[in-house]
C-alpha cells in the first residue's frame, strides 16, 4: 500500500481536461492551520515507454457503434432466490468499451473519456448477483456496529509514513468537494477541491456534517481496503470491470448510456449530475445538489439503480489504459477477465491504482461525462472522497470465482 494514505481526489479529476499531477500542498484550515494534502489530478492517458507496458500493443479506437455485436445474454435461471437487496445478472457476452458520445456529450470533453476505454472488444461473463443499489450509509454503519471497523479516513497519518511532515498536521480526514463561489478555470482542480479534517463516511463534508436522516445515501469516505473489509464481513465481493460493465449496460448493446443513447431520455433526466455551470453552480435540475439518496432515478433493464451518476463505485480490477487493447490483439472472445495482473498509469508510474466505474454527481459535459456507461476511471486503493462508493456481487452457491 502507498504512503500517501487518502491525501488525494480520486475520479472524477481523474477525468479532467487537466494533465496529470501529483503534489504535496499545505492547505490553510479554516483556524489558519497548515495541513498537507495530496490530491490526484489524471486526465486522459498519455502513451507510455513501450518497455514499461508489457506486451506493448496499438490502443486504436474504433469510432462508431458499428463496432459493438448484440449482447447475448445467458438464458439459464439462477439457482434458488435472490439475496436480500440484490438482482441477477444473466452474464453472457457482449462487446465491451465506450460508445461515440451523442448529443450534449458529443464535445472534445466526451471523447476523452473514452480514450482508455477502446478498442471495442468481445467479453463472456458468469452470471453473478449484484446489489441494486451502492451499500449506503445504514448497512455501512450495521457493518462497524458489528466489528468495529475504522475507516482509513478516521486514522491519523502515521508519523513514519509522512517524514518531516510536523505533528499538528498528522490528523485524520479527507478530501471533499468544495465548490468556489464563482466561476474558475478548469485547470486548476485546487479551486473545487479541498482536504477536510475529520471528513470521514460519518461526517461527509466535515466535522460540522453528519449522515443523520441520510440513512439511504451512499457510504461515501470508503478506500479500496474498507470496501474489502465489508466485502468480508458480507460474504460478497467486488465486481470484475468487465462484471460491472455487463451489469451496467443492462441487457442494451452498445449504448452511450445505461438507457440508452439519449441523455434525457423524453426530456428526464435519468441519473445525479451535474447541472449549471461547473465547479460553481448546480442548479440541481435533477433535484438533486450533491450526492443523493440511492433509488431516485428509474433502474436499468436489469433493476441496477445509479450505474450513472451520484457516486463513482469500486471495481476490483487494477488500472492500465491499453489492457483494452491487449484482449483485444488476442483475437479471441475474454473470458471472465479479471484485469491486468498489476497497475500501470503512465501518467504515475509506480503509482497502483484501480478502476472506478459509473461518473458521479460532478459530472458533466463541461468536465467529466463519466456517466457513459463505457467509460472508465481510476483511483489509488487507500484513497475515498465524498463522491466514491461501491456496491457488492455474489455467486450462486456452489460457485467459486
């Protein structure tokens, strides 16, 4: 695990139109107190030395929905009932990676989210379980009633993990959105993002904040090895990319979105985004500032509520921007792919990370469009925000994958 322990924003910077960036800054608090903060700043993947990514393979990207064959889902009926909370996912194959954006996504914003997710390549999944919605706030706190778990963001940084760094500056906490009051230029995430002492999933903004009467939001604060630890305790697991993608893509074929290829479909709007001018106003047109209960917006074909929008969700696979292209040389159909054997982000070396699935309540055509189903973001492990979260899969009993 990394030194640099949830000092850092996670994806929806990382689907900046902003080059990549790594940096240690002192932040004043609000009682004029320095803290150090580590935030991540990645932007669409820039080619990497040919020795470092292994074996190295052209990430050329077809540009149409020509390029995606029918979904053929599997017929066979799940063996005995559902799960508490969650639905059947058929599996079967299906072509995996980002349509052309469409409509108000059909920018320079929306092509670069799709970047790392191409080419176009065929994938077979086993069905799986998966829950309908992100774990939210009240079986989070059922989980640390029961085991007593600390979250990575309510530990204080350890004094031989950041050399140097003085005493005074070593307390737990978080990064959170912080919108500024006017407009910024979007080359600066420091201007909307901020580290919060005492953020954490029970106090989302800060100390001043709390999940009282947000019992049904989902956990936000959660790092990768959180996540794992309720994993654990639930007898679940995190998604495969691939296990994600199928789920989320609900039965459809190639379609930009979870419902298909309009944004607002019949004028609705389907999914917790970012409406108004970014990073400074959301005019929640939604009717929703921020992150909102789950469940708000119609599900998917397959009953899965918020695979857009609202939070950004953990997969397990780790990040590198041509494993894409890599199934694809192979020439053959992936089977239950399970990613790359370890990270690479050419944009941080040697910094591992993971894939995030399903954009957030920040995004928006003017920044993000992380809520076309294909695409994909990435994150350090030991980082959560206050606009990640996950949601589990299980297989039928019997089953070991």
């Amino acid at each position: 695990m990394s030194k640099r322990r949830h000092r850092k924003v996670a994806s929806e910077p990382a689907r900046s139109g902003v080059r990549p960036l790594w940096v240690w800054l002192a932040v004043a608090a609000v009682a004029g107190v320095a803290v150090l903060v580590l935030i991540a700043m990645n932007q669409t993947p820039t080619p990497a030395p040919e020795a470092a990514l292994s074996p190295p393979v052209s990430a050329s990207s077809p540009s149409n929905n020509s390029t995606f064959l029918p979904t053929v889902a599997n017929t066979a009926a799940p063996d005995g009932p559902a799960p508490d909370g969650m639905v059947w996912i058929p599996g079967g194959e299906f072509s995996m990676g980002a349509a052309d954006p469409t409509g108000t996504d059909e920018n320079d914003v929306g092509m670069r989210a799709t970047n790392d997710s191409r080419p176009i390549h065929r994938v077979y999944v086993d069905g799986f379980w998966m829950d309908k919605t992100e774990v939210t706030n009240r079986q989070f706190a059922a989980f640390v009633k029961a085991t007593g778990y600390v979250t990575v963001a309510e530990r204080a940084p350890r004094a031989e993990d950041f050399p140097g760094a003085p005493k005074e500056n070593l307390v737990a906490g978080s990064v959170i959105f912080s919108p500024p009051h006017h407009a910024v230029p979007l080359n600066d995430h420091f201007q909307w993002w901020a580290y919060a002492r005492g953020a954490n999933w029970r106090h989302p903004t800060g100390p001043g904040s709390s999940v009282a009467g947000k019992e049904q939001y989902p956990v936000v604060h959660v790092a990768y090895e959180d996540a794992l630890r309720y994993a654990s305790w639930a007898g679940k697991r995190l998604p495969t990319e691939a296990e994600w993608e199928f789920a989320a893509r609900g039965g459809l074929t190639g379609a930009v979105y979870p419902w298909g290829n309009e944004l607002r479909a019949g004028g609705r709007w389907m999914a917790n985004t970012h409406q108004g001018h970014f990073p400074d106003r959301d005019t929640g047109e939604d009717t929703h500032m921020g992150v909102g209960p789950v469940a708000q917006f119609p599900p998917n074909g397959y009953g899965l509520y918020d695979v857009a929008g609202n939070v950004w969700e953990w997969t397990s696979d780790w990040y590198t921007p041509n494993y894409y292209a890599q199934l694809a040389a192979a020439g053959t159909t992936a089977r239950n792919p399970q990613g790359p054997a370890a990270s690479f982000d050419p944009d941080e070396p040697g910094v591992m990370k993971r894939v995030h699935r399903g954009g957030s309540y920040l995004c928006t055509d003017q920044y993000c469009s992380r809520y076309m189903v294909g695409t994909r973001g990435k994150g350090e492990g030991d980082t959560g925000t206050n606009h990640l979260g996950f949601r589990f899969v299980s297989v039928p009993a019997g089953e070991r994958r």
